[in-house]
C-alpha cells in the first residue's frame, strides 16, 4: 500500500482505517461469537441495516476507490473478477472467483493473465456484463481526475505507466484484451503470481462506457452487485442502497444479500456510534458500523455486561505498528545502536499505551502474524515482556556510547492508538532504563506524514504503520525494503533505505510463483532476513473490537478485513 493510511481508514477507523486497519493473529478471531450471534434464529431476507460510520464514503467510483478485497460497502455495489473468500478467521483469507470463473489462468512465467467471465452476469438495468466493460472501467482508472485507486495497475501493465486514461486516450490499452465478451487478458511487463489478489480491487469493477459520467458516476454508479445506488448525499455522507433486482445468487457465491435495505449514515462521533450500538434502540437493533472500534474506556463498559459483550465481535487485520529508523541519521546508521534500542523496547507498556491486550498484541516480526502473509515467528533481540536494558546498555558500550546518548523520536499528536503521543511516552519511559535519553518531536497529523515520507525530511527516529493491501507478505515487503520502490521525490515507504541485491532478487523470485503457500513461505523467510538488519521494531499488531446492533444476526470476519462483512449479516 503506497500510503498506509489510505487501507487503514477504510478498514479500521480507529486506527487510522481503515485498511486501517487494513486487516493480526495467527489463531484469528476465536472469539467474534460469529457462531453463537442470532443462533436463536436462521439468518433471512428483509428488513433494513442501518450502518453507523465515522467516515463518510468519499469517492464512491470504483476507480477511486483504494480498498483492501473490494472494500466493505463498496463490495455490495461493485463486483470484481476476483473478491475475498466471505468465511470467519483464516479461511477468509483466501481470494475466489467472483465475475470470473475462477481466479485466473496465468501463462508465460505469469506475465500474461487470462479470465473468463461467468454467463448470465446483469447490471441494475438488466443489460449484460461484457469483459470490455471490465477493460473500460479499468482503462478509466488512469484518468488524473479519477485517481485515487491502487497503483498496481500502472505499475503492472504493459504501458501503463505512460497511458493517460480514455478521456484523453481513446484507443486504451493494448496490454487489456478482450477477444470475446466474456474473455479478457491481461499482459504484464513482469512475472506477477498475486494478480488474483490484485483483481479484487474495485478497479476491476465493469462500467458500461455509455453510462461513464465521469466524474458524476460516483452518484449513481451502475450496479453489477446485490444493491444499487438510490441515494447518495454530501459526498457519500448518507448512502442509501436498495436491492439490484438484476443481480442473481446463481453468480455470487459470496454475497448473502440479505438485508432489502441498506441506510449508511455517515459524519459521527465515535462515541456516539457506540453509544447508539450499546442501547439498540429504534432502528440501531438492526446497526452495524464499518469503521468504529471500540476504545479502552468502552471496552471496559461492555466487557462487564454479559448482553453486550456478546454483542462484540473481534477481528484481526493484516497491519503492524513499528518503530523506524533511519540509517542515513546518526547514531542509527551504527548497527548497534538500532539493536540496542530493539533490546530496550518494552512492548508491554506500548500495549497498554495502544489500549491494553484486548486491543494490541504483540510483535516480533515485521509481517503480522497469520498464515497467509508468510508468519515466521522470530526475535532477532529478545526483549521479553518488559525491554532488555542491561543488553540495550551492553550493546551501546560496543557502539562507543559507554555514558549513554540523547536521541529524538518523531510522533504524530493525534489520538490514534498507534503513533500518538501515549506510545511515544512509553517508549521513553523504557530506553530511559537502558541510559537513553529520548526527546519527544511531536507533529500535527498532516506535517507528521509529510515529514516521515519524504526521503528528504525523514527523521532518525519515528513511529510508523503499514496495513495490507491484500493478505500476503508481497504488498508487505516490497514497499518497506525493496530498494527499487525508494522514492527520492515524491512519497517514500523505505524508511531504512534498504537496497540489498539479494532482497531485491528475493523479492523478483516471489513475485513469480503462481503457487500462493510456497510464496507465502518465502515471504516469511524474506522477513526473518531482513528482520536481523533491525531497521524497524515491529511493537504490535491492532486487534478491532466492534459492537453490532442486538438485532443483527450472521456475524462473519475475516483475516482479510479483521472487521464484520456487511455482504453476510441478516436483520430480524
């Protein structure tokens, strides 16, 4: 993910997301009580959802849409060649089939990609979905004034970096082919075995060309998914949706489609959301929200409250909250300096900073811990429950710092949970005991991010996150620690600067295997390399705690998402 706020805040609003997110523990959520939610009855259709959100749903186009598996209320609407499998933990971490007819057929060393499109697939309007419509609404996500969508496209296709959109070019894209209506092919400049992953974005969302409004479409997109577009105020502030009549469960596998009506409301507190989730009244019984944790205080509340924990469901997402260095900064260009501040790190004081256990566990590595990212547990510089000062201090002696030294750590002032003020104190607090003095660079959130992504102003010291694109360690790795991806001008994720030939190769190796456990196993193996260079301190993993109305019933979530599935809950 190229900015990793953009998945969190769609994911995991409380953390950012989502992504944030988005999207993490190798168990999953155990607890999420999807099975014993509404066993008093089966799940059925009618009745209306109500969706209580924080964040408006902005840019509701499928070509500016940047989402993790298609996004939550966006997969409800758009329709992709591939989507995430709709299951509890991880099994959900798996793509399918979703307009195509399976994931995608790759040839000559997966540098070319061919799908087939299921017959009998409808807009809202009743005309067929064709794959030039897929190419189309693909081709128009390259257009300046609807970006906003995930890069890979540009970055993958044969001439993509250079194509301009329709709008401006109308011949399209050579390396899009479409021989037949229900074919389509694609052509990539390198070998790319997690193309399937990639088609779950709402790019790959079909728009019809004549109903291509440009930047209007986003009021009345055309549905290829269970709901349409009735409603959509203040720049998707209120979204109503109501049942695509054309759509067929003969095609969808994934989506349940249970609910007529779906009424997000959009713009709130996030206190307030809880608040009406708690009390279930009126039209909230039947509320659920997409983008609103619970926080420490509230968690406290409901936990003591037999009905309404029971009412909460626990996710994890592919995201992970580090510490990074800069190793054109001294003294963190010293190897032992960066180990040292590894050893001294207390990662239970952090937790408790980010809200406690409940909401935070703790990490190791740098990939969360689930099997589809790769997880290979490690810990390069054991630093127990509670830091390791008298190592940190054995260490910065080797390093020619036998009286200790004075280092500053950047953090953002908002109240996030991640890279506020709380876990930067704590992290104080523990390199103090290891002779390290830390002074605290607080920023506003917009000055934070620019400062920390620009190769330019990169501090020695900052707190950082990275969320999943999709549920592999290839979106993971690559822009942190490929060296090709440091961006010199312009927004840049290699915080250390890494630029290893064999990393780099590594990662071309991968990134060639269609067979997608044998990558993840090597992505994991990458990680643990990379992880003894102590360039990052992984701190921990989020854990999404969410209430749901006491009316709401089939509660699913995924290792992809870590948040409830819209597309799978049934109202009374």
């Amino acid at each position: 993910m190229r900015h990793p706020s953009v998945i969190a805040r769609r994911v995991a609003a409380a953390s950012v997301s989502l992504v944030v997110a988005a999207g993490a523990a190798a168990c999953g959520p155990k607890d999420n009580d999807a099975n014993s939610a509404g066993a008093d009855s089966e799940p059925h259709k009618g009745g209306t959802l109500t969706v209580l959100n924080a964040n408006p749903q902005e840019d509701f186009d499928p070509a500016r849409l940047y989402t993790s598996g298609g996004g939550n209320v966006p997969s409800l609407v758009f329709r992709t060649l591939t989507t995430r499998n709709r299951e509890n933990g991880a099994a959900g971490a798996q793509v399918v089939p979703d307009l195509a007819t399976d994931t995608g057929r790759p040839s000559k060393n997966a540098t070319v990609w061919t799908y087939t499109l299921k017959k009998g697939l409808k807009y809202e309007d009743g005309t067929p979905i064709t794959s030039a419509d897929i190419k189309y609404g693909i081709e128009r996500s390259f257009a300046a004034e609807l970006s906003g969508g995930a890069p890979y496209l540009r970055d993958w296709l044969i001439g993509g970096a250079d194509y301009q959109g329709p709008y401006k070019d109308k011949k399209g894209l050579d390396s899009i082919e479409t021989p037949d209506d229900l074919t389509i092919v694609f052509h990539l400049d390198k070998p790319e075995g997690e193309f399937p992953y990639l088609a779950t974005q709402t790019q790959f969302t079909p728009v019809p060309k004549a109903k291509d409004t440009g930047t209007k479409y986003e009021e009345h997109p055309v549905s290829s998914g269970p709901y349409k577009v009735v409603k959509n105020e203040n720049d998707g502030e209120r979204l109503v949706l109501e049942r695509n009549t054309h759509w067929s469960a003969s095609t969808d596998a994934e989506r349940k489609a249970y609910p007529d009506k779906i009424d997000v409301r959009s713009g709130l507190d996030s206190s307030v959301i809880n608040q009406r989730l708690s009390a279930s009244q009126g039209a909230d019984a039947a509320a659920v929200t997409t983008d609103t944790n619970l926080g420490p205080a509230e968690l406290a509340k409901v936990s003591g409250d037999k009905a309404l924990a029971a009412r909460v469901g626990t996710g994890h997402f592919g995201y992970t909250n580090y510490l990074a260095f800069n190793p054109k900064v001294k003294p963190f260009d010293n190897p032992k300096v960066r180990q040292a501040i590894s050893y001294a790190v207390d990662r239970t004081s952090v937790i408790n900073a980010a809200g406690g256990s409940s909401l935070a566990e703790p990490a190791t590595t740098y990939l969360p811990d689930q099997k589809s990212f790769g997880y290979t547990p490690y810990d390069h510089f054991p630093a127990g429950r509670s830091g390791n000062p008298a190592k940190a201090e054995e260490l910065l002696k080797k390093a020619g710092y036998k009286n200790g030294l004075t280092i500053t750590l950047t953090h953002s002032n908002s109240k996030d949970f991640e890279t506020s003020p709380e876990i930067a104190t704590a992290l104080q607090d523990a390199l103090k005991k290891a002779g390290i003095t830390v002074k605290l660079q607080g920023l506003e959130d917009n000055d934070y991010s620019d400062k920390i992504h620009s190769a330019k102003t990169e501090p020695g010291l900052f707190l950082a996150h990275w969320g999943a694109d999709w549920p592999s360690g290839g979106p993971f790795l690559a822009p942190i620690f490929d060296g090709r991806q440091i961006v010199e001008d312009g927004a840049n994720f290699n915080t250390g600067f890494l630029d290893d030939k064999s990393v780099n190769a590594e990662i071309d190796a991968i990134n060639k295997l269609t067979d997608l456990d044998q990558a993840a196993r090597r992505w994991g193996a990458l990680d643990k390399k990379i992880g003894e260079q102590a360039l990052t301190v992984p701190l921990f993993h989020p854990v999404y705690k969410r209430l749901y109305g006491k009316d709401v019933k089939n509660i699913v979530i995924s290792d992809w998402t870590g948040v409830l599935d819209i597309s799978q809950v049934a109202v009374k």
